[in-house]
C-alpha cells in the first residue's frame, strides 16, 4: 500500500473511531433521536454541495427508494442503535462491537444472495460470534439499571450494516458512490425528521455537545465518507476494509485517554478474537498451500 494510501487508512480509522467518542460526549444533552438526526443531516448538508457540483442529484432522484432504505440501514438504525448503547457503554466497547461488521456482511450475503463461503471464511463467522460473546458475557445484566439492553443495541447495530452492504450490492450496483452517499444521508435525515421534532430536547445543549455533534457529522460521517470512497477507488473493497481492525485500536485509545475509560480484560479479549474472525471472514487470512 503506498503512503498516502496507509495515510487514509489510518486518518480513517482515527476518525471512526472518534465517533464513538462524540457519540458518548453529546447523547447525555441530545438524546439518541436529536442526536443522531443533526449527524445525518449534517452529514447530507456536507455532502449535498459536492453531489450538485458533479451532477449527481438526477442519480440520486432516479434511484431515491433504494437508496432511502440503505439510508435507513446504513445511517438511521444502527446509528440510533449506537447512541442509545452510548448512553452507557464506553466508547472502546462499541467500537470494538463494530468490528464484527464485516463478519455480518458475509452471513448475510450467503443467506440472501447466494454468495459462497470457503472453510476458512465460514470458520472466521464462528470465531466472531464466539469474540461477541467474551465481549458482552460481563456486561449482560437486564436488572433495573443494567447494561444489557445497551449491549444487545450495540451487537445489533452491525447486523444492519450487513443487510445495507448487500442490499447496496443488490439494488445499487453501479451507481456512483457519491451518489450513495448523499442520498442515503438525505434519506435517513427525512425519514428521523418527525421522531427527532417529538423527541428533541428541552433544555439548550452546552457548546460541548454542539462542537462534538458537529464533527461527528461532518468530520466522522460526510468526510469520513469521502476518504473511504477514494481508499475503494486505489486500494479496492478489501483493502478499504480493512480499517475495520484499526478502528477498535483508536476508539479504545481515545476512550481511555478523553474519557478516562478502563480497558477491561473482557473487552482486549473480545477484540483480539472478533478481529481475527473478521480477517478469516474477509479472506485475508489464507491458509498455506
């Protein structure tokens, strides 16, 4: 990978997982729907000047209903899915959550679409869900005041972008990235609207909160967008995802270091199985011949 390639790569991954931090410094003041309303419609605002500029918004109208529902898989409920998660769990735990991602994309892809799974793939989708499992097994409390309904919101989130991924490869296949983009954030913006009015927050919320919500929309989504979509364009689908294993390694780090958070036996474990899963599901691991 060339330098100003791995650049990307690990801008990237920094700045993905430092939305696991805004997420948890804004959604005490916002609330999940607020919160997660201003993100994507931020993020549609970013990206709507450079989706006019190169002609895209014919694109995006011609294929506006596929694109609403990966907007709603891809940004909507995941991301709700993740604030509401954030409200108690730490920034490093979900960023590690989201690191099965790909695991999902797999499973998904061979259930609905028919994709072919080797060995070595379908044991990298075992291995995932057993790293799932060490990374919650301590935090799966459903008393009164317990995390376990905010980690089973964290474990889901992933399933969704594995639905949108193959929903895009389904229904969206050639159409310019760009245009996925914009039109899944505007999308996902429409359809939070009417919940994010019912649900916004009452009293103002600090300048904090307004600063963290504000590059969580547009550093960590409408700008993230664009540094992934070149990394696809030199490096391929496979190599841009791969930020999936950095990802974790920079939301634990600032967790630890902005919030204060712990790194829990549990949580180093977790992350070590889920990522080795994840490059068996990938194919990145290949067995010697």
């Amino acid at each position: 990978m060339r330098g100003r390639n791995l650049l990307d790569l690990l801008l990237l991954a920094a700045v993905w997982g430092g939305s696991f931090l805004f997420m948890r410094v804004a959604v005490a003041e916002f609330g999940p729907v607020a919160l997660i309303e201003l993100r994507v419609g931020l993020a549609a605002l970013f990206l709507l000047p450079a989706a006019l500029w190169r002609g895209k918004l014919p694109l995006i109208a011609k294929h506006w209903k596929a694109l609403l529902m990966v907007g709603m898989l891809n940004a909507a409920v995941p991301f709700l899915l993740y604030a509401y998660a954030a409200q108690s769990l730490g920034a490093g735990f979900l960023s590690v959550a989201n690191a099965v991602t790909p695991v999902w994309g797999a499973v998904i892809g061979w259930l609905w679409l028919g994709d072919r799974l080797a060995w070595t793939r379908s044991l990298g989708l075992m291995i995932g869900v057993v790293g799932i499992v060490v990374l919650v097994w301590d935090k799966l409390n459903f008393n009164a005041g317990g995390t376990g309904p905010a980690v089973l919101a964290a474990v889901s989130a992933p399933v969704f972008y594995g639905i949108a991924a193959n929903w895009t490869k389904r229904f969206l296949t050639g159409v310019d990235a760009l245009a996925n983009a914009t039109g899944s954030m505007v999308g996902a913006s429409l359809a939070l609207l009417p919940l994010a009015i019912w649900f916004w927050p009452e009293s103002p919320a600090s300048l904090q909160a307004w600063i963290a919500t504000i590059l969580l929309a547009v550093v960590c989504t409408g700008a993230a967008y664009i540094i992934f979509f070149r990394l696809i364009a030199n490096v391929g689908p496979t190599g841009a995802v791969s930020v999936t294993f950095l990802v974790p390694i920079f939301g634990v780090v600032w967790g630890a270091w902005f919030l204060g958070e712990s790194i829990t036996p549990s949580i180093a474990a977790g992350a070590a199985i889920i990522l080795a899963g994840t490059a068996l599901a990938l194919g990145l691991l290949k067995r010697r011949a």
